[in-house]
C-alpha cells in the first residue's frame, strides 16, 4: 500500500492549492484533486465509527427471482415472461413496502424478509452501469447515447460495478478512490481503511492506498515469524529474531530500501490488526459455516468496539466476494441452495451487530456483474444489465424499494414497442444508475458533496451533489 506519511500529510496541511498544484508526482488533475481536499478533511468524532461492506455476487445474479412483483397483474406478467424460471407464488416470502405494492422475495430468504419487514432492509430497484440516462431501446439500438463498454460481459461489468467508471477502463475503485480521501481520519496508518476478505479487487483500489487482505482466520502472517518472544519455540525465535534483525538495516540501494520498508509495514500491520481482533465476539451469535458466514464473522470482530478502537479506525470498508452465479442452466436449484447461504450468513451479522449496539454504523450492500435475462433459454437465463440489489444496516431507511421497479413485458419481434426497457429477450436497460446507488453509501461514509465527483466521476449526469435532496433516499 502506497499511503500518505506523515510529512506529507502535514505539508499539504500547510500548503496552498497553487503549491500542491507545483507537486510533479501528483501528475494528474484527478490526484491533484485528491491532494488538495485531503488538507481540508475533518476527522469526526471517535464515536462516530462507520463502516460499508460489499457483498458481491460475481458471475451475474438472476435478481428478478430474488425480488418479485406480487401485485395481480403485474406477478402474471411476471410468469408470461419468465416462464419456466417463474417461481411459484407458494415458493416465495411476501414483504410489504411502505406506500408501495407488494413484493416478495425468494423462498430461500426469510432473514432477508425479516430483516426488510422490520425496516433495516431495503432494494434498489433495476440498478446498472450507465454513463448517462437511457431511456428506449431505440436509444440503444441507434447509439444515439453513450453506453457502457463491454455491455453483457463479465469482466467488463465487475470492474465498472467495482470503479463506478463505465465509459473507460480503470484499475481505480471507487472505494479506493474513497480511502484516498478519508483513509486520513483513521488515527492508525498501520492498517489501511480497505480490508479484504478475498484478496486483491479493484473496488478498494485507490490513487494512494490499496486493500488490507486478510482471511476468515484474521490477518496473514509471514511464515514461522511471530512479534513476541517465543519461549519453547526455538525454531520460530530464531527465524523472527532474524526478520527482525533485516528489518532493522538500512539500505543504501533504493529498491532493497522500499521492500524492506513494504515488509515492515506489512508486519506492523498483522501485529496491529492480529492485537484487535484478539477478543471473542460477544453474544454468543452462531454463524452459519458458509463461505459468506464464516467472512462476515471475521468482519464482525474487525468492527466490534475496541477492535476498531485498537486500529484508530472511524472509516472503514470490507469486501467479500462469492463467485458462482452465472447460471446459464439451473438456475433454480442453484438459486434454491445458494441464495439461502447468503440471507443466513447477513442474519446472523445483523444479530451481530446488535449485540454489539454497532448496527447504525456498518451498512451492507450487495452487488453483481448485472442482472440477467427475463426469458428462459430453456434451462437458465443469460447475460442482461439492470439487477435488484438490497441493502441492510441500521441506518437504512428499510422497508422500501427505491429506484423505479420495471415492467417485465417483453417486446414482440415486430410490431409497436410494448416495453421501452426491453433491449430484447428481457435484457432491462436501468432505471438506476450505479452512481446514485453508491453516491448514498459513499456520503454516508463521510465523503462530502463537493467531493462527491472525484468519488463518482459520472455522478452529475443523474444527480446534482448540491442538491438539498439525497440521490435515493435509502441512507439516514
């Protein structure tokens, strides 16, 4: 990780916009940008700890089977179209939206429902990558608006879902690009604000700084290396003692120099972290031993109260990432067994979070490439654009489903347009873009509405960051 020392950190305090401007390394307008808002921040008070997880679904979730419309005509539509992947109304969990019309929820996920009917839950309604508002299919067919690159492909849509970016190629995050702003409020350089439980990603990728791996069972440690003395164990003694004595040198050749300091931080960093998340959670919450649960468990402990306390952390984000979606065949008994995995595991660090009075400040989001196709192609659903996401904490305001829900009729192969949305075979074009979607949880992470543009480069072309209204509403 690249971070901010704290020389740095302190001439920019002291530094004019027209000096930092003169910095040759920081090259670019979007870092300069970042240089001069950093000698502005504020660092909330110690209380106000708050932390965003993401929960990302790769392979493209079929979420118009996770959130399904109740209403008469509106749920025959939704069996017309989808046909043999339709669910079944016995198979599905009612829920009731405040001021809206009834929906349901797949069968799989009564904690979600749950969660959602007493108001910490809430969708985000037919979501996707978008540069600017389109409105038809005939928008899309005539490329009369910008669209997306690699619209339908997977590596393409992770990473624009991941950097908020969709009309350019990007290594950069918007989660980094978050981290590059804030990562300052954190009292602990140690261990950044990005933590990962699934290894390197390009969501918290910044500017400046990078994710913080660790595994289910904590932080990494290097290899028969232990910080304390260790009294019977002569073989690790001698090998850290060693460590520590290279870490000690200072070396004359640049590249030996950076390493040796890359490895000493990163040590600094496990002792730091390992030293936190030390103590057992309190409750006695079970966690389901899924991939997602035994993830969200390790996160549970890296934001109990004297966890965060110990690493000076008042801002921090967690990525998880659970592959397998991409179901091109089986989609309902695929979905039958992976989806009920997830709303246990979120249960259970809800509960979590309650017991440790933390609920109001970790919100999860989840996310995926994109959704999928409304039509069967006989034994699953292939790749679309617009999906249904939820969102779930404290500070949510739940019960409601945000953005504006599509109709799911398909267009006829000739004849008059019968849905605007449909780009063919039931490949939605969004009524939301990812921009507005991530603008509520990047200001309720503490960026403030001036800064909302480097965050989200795109974001004035759906929403004005100075506007008195939020861009969903979803957030408190």
């Amino acid at each position: 990780m690249i971070a901010f020392n704290s020389p740095r950190r302190q001439f920019l305090g002291q530094a004019s916009c027209a000096a930092v401007s003169s910095i040759p390394v920081l090259n670019t307008l979007l870092n300069l940008s970042f240089a001069e808002k950093l000698a502005a921040v504020t660092a909330p008070t110690n209380s106000d700890y708050r932390a965003v997880v993401c929960l990302f679904l790769s392979g493209g979730n079929d979420s118009f089977n996770m959130l399904v419309p109740r209403e008469t005509s509106a749920y025959a539509q939704y069996q017309a179209t989808r046909s043999n992947l339709a669910l079944a109304p016995g198979s599905l969990i009612d829920i009731h939206p405040t001021g809206q019309n009834t929906f349901a929820v797949h069968g799989g996920m009564p904690e979600i429902a749950a969660l959602f009917e007493a108001g910490q839950a809430a969708f985000v309604a037919n979501v996707g990558t978008l540069i600017e508002p389109v409105q038809n299919r005939t928008q899309v067919s005539a490329v009369t608006k910008q669209l997306p690159l690699g619209l339908y492909s997977h590596s393409d849509q992770i990473e624009q879902w991941q950097t908020s970016l969709p009309n350019q190629r990007s290594g950069i995050g918007w989660a980094g690009r978050t981290a590059d702003l804030l990562q300052g409020l954190n009292a602990n350089q140690k261990v950044p604000m990005n933590i990962s439980l699934d290894g390197s990603n390009v969501w918290q990728t910044g500017h400046q700084n990078a994710e913080y791996a660790i595994t289910t069972g904590g932080a990494v440690a290097l290899e028969n290396y232990d910080f304390g003395w260790q009294q019977y164990d002569t073989t690790t003694q001698a090998f850290s003692q060693s460590v520590d004595s290279h870490l000690a040198q200072q070396y004359s050749n640049i590249l030996m120099q950076t390493f040796n300091t890359r490895k000493k931080a990163a040590l600094d960093a496990y002792n730091a972290f390992t030293s936190a998340t030390a103590a057992s959670l309190p409750g006695s919450i079970s966690f389901p031993g899924s991939y997602v649960g035994s993830r969200l468990q390790m996160i549970a402990k890296a934001i109990q109260g004297h966890a965060h306390a110990a690493l000076g952390a008042v801002r921090q984000t967690f990525f998880v990432n659970l592959g397998g979606w991409d179901h091109h065949s089986g989609v309902l008994n695929l979905q039958g067994q992976m989806l009920p995995q997830i709303s246990q595991a979120i249960g259970a660090f809800y509960n979590q979070l309650v017991a440790m009075n933390m609920q109001d400040k970790v919100t999860l989001y989840t996310a995926s490439d994109f959704g999928r196709t409304l039509t069967s192609n006989g034994q699953g659903s292939d790749h679309a654009w617009g999906s249904n996401q939820f969102v779930v904490g404290g500070s949510v305001q739940g019960r409601k489903i945000y953005g504006s829900f599509p109709s799911l009729a398909l267009n006829p192969d000739t004849g008059p347009e019968q849905n605007p949305l449909d780009t063919g075979s039931g490949r939605l074009i969004p009524t939301t873009s990812c921009d507005q979607f991530f603008a509520e949880l990047a200001l309720w992470l503490g960026v403030s509405p001036t800064d909302l543009p480097l965050v989200l480069p795109n974001i004035g072309n759906f929403y004005t960051p100075s506007a008195s209204n939020p861009p969903l509403g979803f957030m408190m």
